[in-house]
C-alpha cells in the first residue's frame, strides 16, 4: 500500500482537494484521485474527504492507495546489444521504441523482460518485482547505454553513484533552432506539470531542483547537434529543459512541435557515454553506445 501526506499551506487554500492533490509530484492523475475520494481512501483530519471539498490551510490531508495485484512478469527471448557485461553489471545498448521495465500497457517486450532471459536469477531485486536489475531508466524513444546490475550489492553502490551525481552521462541530441550560444547551463526544478499529469515541467513549487549542460557540436541553420550531460537525472530532463529555452528537440511531439518533417519516431535523442566506477573492482569504466543509424540518417539529411 502506498501512502501520502500532506499538511496545507496558506497559499493553496481555498482549491479542492482533487486539483490540490493532483498538483502534488504524486503521479496522481485527478481521475485517480476522484476515484481514491469515491472509495474513502482520502481523509482530511479524522474525517472522510468529499469530492467537492475545499482544502483549508493546515488541514491534515492522507491517502492510502491499496496494494494492485500485479501480473506475472515474464522472461523473453530478445536480442539484447551488449556493450559489457561481467558478474556485477551488464551495459546494453536500448534500442528505439522500448520500455525499460513492465508497467501498466507494456508487461511484454521490455528490456527487463529481454535481460531476465539473458541473466536469469543473476539480477539486482531492490527495486521490487517489477524492475529487477534496473537502476536507473532512459525514455521509450531514447536510444543508447543503460546500465543493469545484477546483484543487490551492485545496485545499492550504483545507486550512490546516481545520488552523489558522480556517473558521467553524455547524450547527444538534435534541437529545434540555431542556439545562440556554444555553450550553456539550463537550472530550473522539474516536476509534474500542473495541468497535464503525463508531462514534466519546469515546476518551481513541487519540483526538484535539475541542472542540464549543453555544447554545440554543429550548426545546420534550422536545427543544432548538441551534446547534453546530465548533472541530475529527472524524468524526461533533457526534453523539458531544452524546450524551457525554446529550443525542443527534433521529432518530440509531446514538449516541441507536432509538425515531424523528418518522420522521427520520437524525440531525436541518444544515450551515448556512462561513465562509472566499477562496485567491486573499484576502477572507473567508461563505455559508448554509437549512434543509431536513424539518427546517423538525420544528420546526413541535415548536412545537405
């Protein structure tokens, strides 16, 4: 069961309860939470809360989300690109189009279903049965290096890595527009957006804080070849950060144009170095995924 609290602030009085939680970085969609209200699983104070109330500075607000019944994960034979692998970890190259872990809509033809079949027993169980082995996620359409552990040991060390923001990450990646400068920091907090639960946004209220570098690579008049590193590693950062400064990237539908004159399944994006030291031997290791032909396409249409 999942659990939430939330005390109001004098400033967010006076909206109800629904939106006001929706704005919260719960994920909660406001048809979920109408839901939750529906079936007593929200309480304001010691009282059931009523779909139409208004919160009030200081009121107590808790949900409990009951436990979903969640379906058999299965291993499947897919091909994985391997870039390294030993006892500890395993580096694939993801390829465009897939899931990393099963979830609600794709419980089949994920990476964690190809690296269960390809590791069997030998993966990380930290984060629960539905993400053995993964430690941290690229974006469906994202391509490039992703890291898989494959013991508890291995993750629990990986994973202060991710923390301390000591992994070297590097994307490469085409945006919109001619950037005016070579090079540049982005800051700027990324949370939900307030009105569009399926999209992150540059949120100063609930979001945490995200910082994206960028370099200029190439310049081809209408679009620019741009290499980003992460210092932060929030859901979709690179997408929402570049588009904060008016410069989305190619083929994103979702944070740029719905024009596509390239016919781009998805943002032109690519995960191409990470960087680590490893947990046992304590050496750093460095590996880089080349890029997809698609996007080696696109810059030699751009090119021209």
């Amino acid at each position: 069961m999942e659990i939430y609290d939330y005390t109001v602030e004098k400033e967010e009085s006076g909206i109800r309860i629904d939106r006001y939680l929706a704005e919260k970085d719960s994920g909660l969609s406001r048809s979920f939470i109408q839901k939750l209200l529906k079936d007593g699983q929200i309480t304001v104070g010691d009282k059931t809360a009523k779909s139409n109330y208004k919160v009030r500075e200081n009121d107590r607000i808790h949900l409990e989300i009951p436990d979903s019944s969640e379906p058999d994960i299965v291993p499947e034979d897919i091909p994985l690109d391997i870039l390294y692998e030993d006892e500890d970890v395993l580096i694939v190259n993801k390829p465009k189009g897939m899931v990393v872990h099963p979830a609600a809509g794709h419980y089949q033809g994920t990476l964690v279903n190809a690296v269960m079949a390809h590791c069997g027993d030998s993966l990380s169980g930290i984060n629960g049965v539905m993400r053995p082995g993964i430690v941290h996620r690229i974006d469906k359409d994202t391509t490039g290096a992703l890291l898989v552990c494959k013991n508890d040991t291995a993750h629990r060390d990986l994973a202060e890595q991710l923390k301390c923001h000591s992994i070297r990450r590097r994307y490469r990646a085409v945006v919109q527009g001619n950037l005016k400068e070579d090079e540049g920091t982005i800051e700027g907090p990324i949370g939900r957006h307030p009105t569009d639960r399926k999209k992150m946004a540059i949120n100063y209220k609930n979001g945490k804080d995200a910082v994206t570098h960028y370099k200029v690579l190439e310049r081809f008049g209408q679009a620019t070849y741009v290499e980003c590193r992460l210092e932060t590693g929030r859901t979709h950062q690179i997408r929402v950060h570049m588009a904060s400064i008016g410069h989305p990237l190619l083929g994103d539908t979702v944070y740029g144009s719905s024009k596509n004159p390239y016919h781009l399944e998805g943002q032109a994006l690519h995960a191409m170095i990470l960087g680590f030291v490893h947990p046992r031997t304590c050496e750093y290791m460095e590996f880089t995924a080349p890029l997809p032909e698609y996007f080696v396409k696109l810059l030699s249409k751009l090119r021209k």
